[in-house]
C-alpha cells in the first residue's frame, strides 16, 4: 500500500486516504465493504448516520430473478428492464445488472440481511409492478423482501460489516466540491462538518459519488430533506454534464397530504386501487397485470381518474388503495409499517379502511454518466459523431465514480421497474468497488502534494455566505424552486408548460446567486448547510426542465400531451418516436448546452430485445 500523509494547506486539514467515498447509503457502503475487504484505506463521508441514510426507505424488495416461488430467470428480468425503460435503457448495461442480481442478492444474504423465508427456508419473493415471466406473459414474484424494511435491514447489514471490515466514517459531513488539478482528474473532496463547521480535504486517488437522489426538487415528493442533488451539483462544478434529467419517476402510492412513501409491496401483496365508484379501475389500462403494471403507467391512469372526475373524498383530489381483504394477519405480517404509516399520516387502520393516495415524485432515473463500472465518462465533444449528429465517443474523467441513484449508468432509461433501485445500488456499488481495487494496485500510488489553490473556489463559497449582509433566505428560494417544478414537470406535461418553466427556472438564478445567511455561528448551523444545498437544488433543477422542455415526444415518465401518438402513427408506430428519439440527453451548465448521444443497443450476451408497444 502507498505511504500516506497529513498535511495542511492554508490552515485546513488535509485527510489523505486511498479511496474517499461521498455518502453512506446503500451504494456507498457496498463499495466501501468491496475497498475495505481488499485492505484498502478508505473514508465515507455521509450527512447523516449511515443507517439514516435514503435507502432505509426503500421498502418492498431488491429485485432478483432467484426463482424461489415461481418460474423465473435472468432472461425475463432483462426484458422487464428493458421494456420498463421504454427502450432509453442500454442493454449492456441491464444485462449485466440483470445476471448479477441473484449473486448479490446471495451475498447479501450470506452477509446476515434479515430476509423473509418461505416454509423451505429459502428467501420469501412477492410480485411487483411490471415484474412478468415468460416475456410478459404473466405477473411473476421476483422482490426478495424484508416484510416491507427491505432497505432498513440493507442498510444495517451494510454498516455492521463495514464496521467489521475496518471503513472509516466521517458521520454529519457535507461533501462541498471536487478537487480537480490541470489536467481534469479528480483528487478528492473538500468537506464540512456540521457539529463544529470545520472544512477539510480529503485527497484520495479514487473518489466515489455515492450521494443518492435529489426529489426534493420537487414540493411533493416521497424522498427525504436530505436528498438535494448535493453529488450532482458537485459534478456540474467540476464540468461534468448530467444525463436523462427529464425523466423522473412519479410512484402511484405517496399518501394524500403527506407524500410518505407506501411501497408498491402492497399492491403486491394483492392490494388495490379504487376511485370513487370502488371501482379497481386498473383492469381497464392494464388487463394483463392490472394493479402492478409499471409506476409511470399507474401514475398516469390515476390522474386520468382524477381528471374525469372519479377521483375520491370531498374535493375529488385523490384515489384510494385498499388492502382490507388481505386480513390483519397478512398485514402485520408483510406490511407492518404500512400499518404505521397509515396510522400516523393518514389517521386510518388500513385492516379496516382504503387509505387515501396520489402519485408523488419518488425517482430520478437520470444522474451523472457513468460506465458499467461506476467510472464517470462524459461524451467526447472533439470526438467523432454519427450520421444523426450524436455524440459517439466518450472520455473518463479520471478518479472519479458514480454509483447509485446520483449516477446514470443507464439501466432505468425513461422509467424505473420497481426493486431495481436496492438491486442498482449494490450491483454497481460491487461493479465499481471491485474496479477501484484492481485500478489501485495497478497503479502508481505515491503521495502527489495537492496545489493549495483548490480551495479557493470553495472558500469563496463559504465566505460569500459568512460576510453576507443582505440577499434572499435559503428556503425560501428552494420553495420557489420546488413550487415551479411541481407546476412544470409533473406526471402530464405540455410543451407550452415545459417552456414557461424553463424560464421561471432561468429567472431564479439570480436569487440563487443572492443567498444571504442570517446565522453567521459555526456549530451545528444548519442554516448555512440549507444555503449551500440550494445551490445543488438549482442546478438539478435547470438540468431537469431543461432536458424536458427539449424531448419533444412521449417516453416513459416524460409524458407530454402534445407528442401522444396511436400505437400505430406512421411517424410513431409504438406511441413514441424512435427514430428520433432514441436517444440518450446530456446536459451542460455552461450556457445550458444540449447534446444528445445514442442508447447502446447491444447486450453482452443475448439478442437486442426489438422495440415493440409498451402495453401490459
């Protein structure tokens, strides 16, 4: 192993490790598990207690095609990911995630992860949306479940054996920026801490985002106040252009009035939605799987419900699930914190009554671009560029990885199939774990002081918000933020509403700018921790009304009124134009650039699965 040192440039600390990961959810700590396994030096720096991180609130399953209650196999579980990604997925990509589920799946059982068992002691599965076998042919159980903590007992695996293994966490630390040098390769981080307002770097050879979703870009959203893009806006700073932003997925079940998250596990474990009439109304959109067709279908037919006024409750503003034919039993069994849920934010037993729900943003299926192994490679903008003018070369941005929800490897495309994301989160966590292993001891690893200059852009940060006097208050920018993206890019969208929200977006960079602190104290202040989120918010924000407003057709989750096409258009003949379209957005801060590059079609192993009608 490289000899390693402290120092310190400008009077801050300077942490120096052999890889530095950012965030401690479930694909920061599998990566980590993978470093620390290998005898490597590595840090976790996380906002909060690892076992606090987003992932604790993924609750239905991990997906994996183990075949322990029905006929399943890696084969289907492809094609439901392809077709779920409305064609945008690269099939390389989802191949490899695909085979490699029921491995991870196993190691995380071997690793102690509380599963559910079957009778035979082998892991209980349930069904899911959009989860088939045979191609389509019927509804299939492939969710390994914890009853409904699945991500809860991820996380506390994870963590207890990282902790086993020797990681070292940096808990209630905020990554602020990446360091980067001359010639464009990333060294490390600098970061925060919250208890005492410290800020150090952190250099490392390898630097791993791992920082999850950002949702609350969004007003109503099922993620937590944490999930503010901070990986993406570190990347966009240091150059990096995000890809697929338009598409963000909106999950049918977030309670009314409260947007918490009721994990799909209850539709499937049989429960069902009903509009005002109790009528199961998704047998008409989806006779096939009905009530577990895919989130972005759902999502669609509940609003056309509330739309043609059969929507539930006084002011006919939302849908009801119902699970009280599934019996207390069944309930408490497989679903007891729904039951809590139920209970504490929408005053109903739901083994007595409907509880009442609406689609809330939950997803980004967008993020950084990376590699099959996590590394962050963005479009070569000197390189060569097919005959429709997509960028078709990439280049590595050398030290730097993406994992997770942050990072866009592209295995969700337009819209995610439900347990994909805990099953992303470890597959690409290993993937890239395992890369960095073998990059680190094939290369030359001797200590390279860092140029003391890099601070200063982060400095210039935090001390244009300590001398602040005057200006716009943090959370009130992000209200606004949030405000127009619900009102611009919800579950329907328009051509007309996507433009006026590219211009409200573009206005409010000026109050972004402007951000003044009111608190100037050092410990614990989360007041200027909300100011720095902003600004991670904002350009997430750009990213996703940009990108949106530039899609001029309906894939997925980007459904746009204008661009509905018959499944048998002569320029769109499966309801969205693939040739056109077929492609994947990358978006640049600087000035807002657009380009566009082609979706891989070819897997690593079997046939391209043919775009055909997304129906179920």
């Amino acid at each position: 192993m490289a000899t390693r040192q402290d120092n310190t440039i400008s009077n801050i600390k300077t942490l120096n490790y052999d890889a530095v990961i950012v965030g401690g959810g479930g694909s920061g700590m599998r990566a980590s598990l993978q470093l620390a396994e290998s005898g490597m030096k590595v840090a976790v720096i996380t906002k909060v207690f690892p076992t606090r991180s987003h992932t604790v609130a993924a609750q239905g399953g991990i997906g994996a095609s183990l075949g322990n209650m029905s006929n399943d196999n890696w084969h289907f579980h492809f094609y439901d990911t392809v077709k779920g990604s409305d064609w945008l997925g690269d099939q390389d990509a989802i191949e490899y995630m695909c085979r490699e589920a029921p491995k991870v799946v196993y190691e995380l059982e071997h690793m102690g992860m509380p599963f559910d068992r079957n009778e035979d002691g082998t892991i209980y599965q349930r069904p899911f949306g959009g989860h088939t076998s045979n191609y389509g042919e019927k509804a299939v159980q492939r969710a390994c479940a914890a009853a409904d903590r699945t991500g809860h007992a991820l996380l506390h695996t994870l963590y207890q054996k990282n902790l086993q293994l020797g990681a070292e966490f940096f808990i209630e630390w905020i990554a602020l920026d990446l360091i980067k040098d001359e010639d464009g390769n990333i060294n490390g981080v600098i970061a925060i801490e919250q208890e005492t307002g410290t800020v150090a770097v952190f250099q490392a050879p390898a630097t791993v985002l791992a920082t999850g979703g950002a949702g609350r870009i969004f007003s109503a959203s099922t993620n937590a106040y944490i999930n503010t893009g901070d990986g993406l806006g570190m990347a966009v700073r240091a150059g990096v252009p995000l890809q697929d932003m338009e598409f963000w997925q909106f999950h049918p079940t977030g309670v009314h009035g409260a947007g918490v998250l009721l994990t799909e596990g209850c539709r499937g474990e049989g429960a069902i939605l009903r509009n005002k009439d109790g009528e199961a109304f998704m047998e008409r959109y989806a006779p096939t799987v009905k009530d577990l067709a895919p989130r972005d279908l759902v999502s669609r037919s509940m609003d056309q419900e509330i739309k043609e006024g059969r929507g539930c409750g006084p002011n006919a503003d939302h849908i009801v699930m119902d699970m009280t034919h599934l019996g207390v039993d069944t309930i408490m069994k497989r679903l007891p914190s729904v039951f809590e849920i139920g209970k504490n934010f929408a005053n109903v037993d739901i083994t007595k009554e409907p509880i009442p729900v609406i689609p809330t943003i939950h997803y980004m299926m967008g993020g950084i671009p990376t590699t099959i192994n996590g590394q962050v490679i963005v479009p070569d903008l000197d390189g060569e560029v097919d005959e429709e003018g997509l960028y078709t070369e990439g280049k590595l941005v050398k030290g730097l990885y993406a994992i997770g929800e942050c990072a866009c490897v592209s295995v969700h495309g337009a819209n995610r199939l439900g347990t994909n994301s805990l099953l992303d989160l470890v597959v690409f966590g290993r993937a890239a774990g395992k890369h960095i292993v073998e990059e680190y001891y094939h290369a030359d690893n001797t200590y390279k002081p860092i140029n003391p200059r890099v601070l200063d852009y982060t400095l210039s940060r935090l001390n244009k918000l300590q001398e602040s006097t005057d200006g716009y208050n943090a959370q009130d920018v992000a209200d606004e933020i949030r405000a127009t993206m619900q009102s611009h890019a919800s579950v329907f969208r328009t051509q007309a509403m996507m433009d006026e929200g590219v211009e409200k977006i573009l206005a409010l960079g000026e109050k972004v700018d402007k951000i003044h602190l009111g608190d100037k104290s050092q410990v614990f202040n989360t007041a200027r921790i909300e100011a720095l989120e902003v600004a991670n918010l904002y350009e997430v924000a750009k990213a996703t009304m940009l990108s949106a407003a530039n899609r001029h057709e309906c894939r997925g989750a980007h459904t746009v009124l204008d661009y509905e096409r018959p499944e048998d258009d002569p320029v769109a003949p499966n309801g969205r134009n693939d040739n056109e379209w077929m492609k994947h957005t990358v978006w640049y801060a600087e000035d807002n650039k657009i380009i566009y590059k082609p979706v891989r079609k070819v897997p690593l192993t079997v046939d391209y699965v043919e775009p055909k009608v997304r129906v179920y």
